[in-house]
C-alpha cells in the first residue's frame, strides 16, 4: 500500500513538472515569453531597447512598447547603440547597422569572430555617460542605472516572463528526476 502510495506521488510530480516545463517551452517559442535577453541599450530620449528572442523592443521611460524593431535573424543575435545612436546587430555571421528606429539598413558585413562583445549583453554606457548594467536579483534579471550611493532599477523582466524562466530551470530537473524514480521503480516491479 505505501508503495502505491509513492508510485501515484511520483506520477503526479512527473504530470505537474512535465505540464510546467511543456508550457514554459510553448511559451518561449511562440514568443509570448522571454527567458534570455540578448542586450539593450538606452537612448538620447531615455528610451529603452531591450533585445528578445526575436525582436528588440523599445520601451518609452514609462514602460509603454514604443516600437518592435527586427534584429534581422531567427537565431541569437547581440547588440548596442553607438554615441551617435545607431544600433549594431551581431547575428554571429553578419555585422548590421541601422538607424535607432528599425529602418534602413546602413551597413551589412560579414564577420569571422570579431563582432559584439559578450559584455554588450550585461553593461552599457549611454552617449551621456550613464553607466547600466544588467543583474539578476532573486533570479529575476533588471536593469539598473549605475547612480550614488544606489543603483536605480528602470527595468525589471516580467512577472510571465519570470515565472516561465523559473519553470524551466527548477521544472526540467524536477521532470527528469520525477522519470528517473519512475523508470527505477517500474524496472524493480518487473523483476522476479
């Protein structure tokens, strides 16, 4: 009988991680959340752009999407905005640039390793000077503006886009670990 009793608690641990991680995953592919940020940058209006899996949203100061910008790929990509505003996007093949409001493409190149550092994703200075750096707090990444004697929080990700990402990390190895006890338990009850 508690064996029983053990064998239905995994199932259910299995059914519930496995439903969390299934959602998390539809969530990120069709685009209604965002796990991973691939750079921002803020502009001379205090406007930010945040890079998503598949867009690079400008948000106005006040939170409101201004305008979605294509990043001109369907995989990972970097970016930045330079002192004169124009953004620089790095798919990994292609060095683009293009205005700050999506438009024509300035320039197209091919590149070979020597395109955006890594740090374009978690630091930037605007063209006035302000210092924001990207942080993770309580596994909830923000962005701050680096001021005295506190940073100043002017984004946070989403409470959706949190929770799935949260889903993803803790509900993959809770479903696998969920498999692992069922699959050692369905074996032990087959043998003799």
């Amino acid at each position: 009988m508690i064996h029983k009793e053990k064998f239905r608690r995994t199932i259910l641990c299995m059914v519930i991680a496995g439903s969390a991680v299934v959602f998390s995953a539809f969530s990120v592919i069709t685009g209604k959340a965002c796990t991973f940020y691939q750079g921002f940058a803020v502009d001379g209006d205090g406007n930010l752009y945040i890079g998503k899996t598949q867009v690079i949203e400008v948000l106005k100061p006040n939170g409101d999407v201004l305008r979605r910008i294509d990043p001109c790929t369907s995989r990972g990509y970097r970016f930045t905005m330079d002192a004169d505003q124009t953004l620089w996007i790095d798919t990994g093949g292609y060095l683009y640039r293009t205005d700050r409001f999506g438009g024509a493409r300035i320039e197209s190149r091919e590149i070979h390793g020597d395109g955006l550092s890594v740090s374009v994703l978690y630091e930037y200075v605007s063209a006035d000077g302000t210092a924001y750096r990207m942080k993770n707090r309580f596994l909830r990444p923000c962005i701050v503006r680096m001021e005295e004697p506190e940073d100043v929080a002017i984004y946070k990700m989403p409470v959706f886009d949190s929770t799935v990402r949260l889903l993803l990390i803790f509900g993959v190895p809770c479903f696998l670990a969920a498999a692992g006890l069922f699959a050692m338990k369905t074996r032990m009850k087959d043998r003799p």
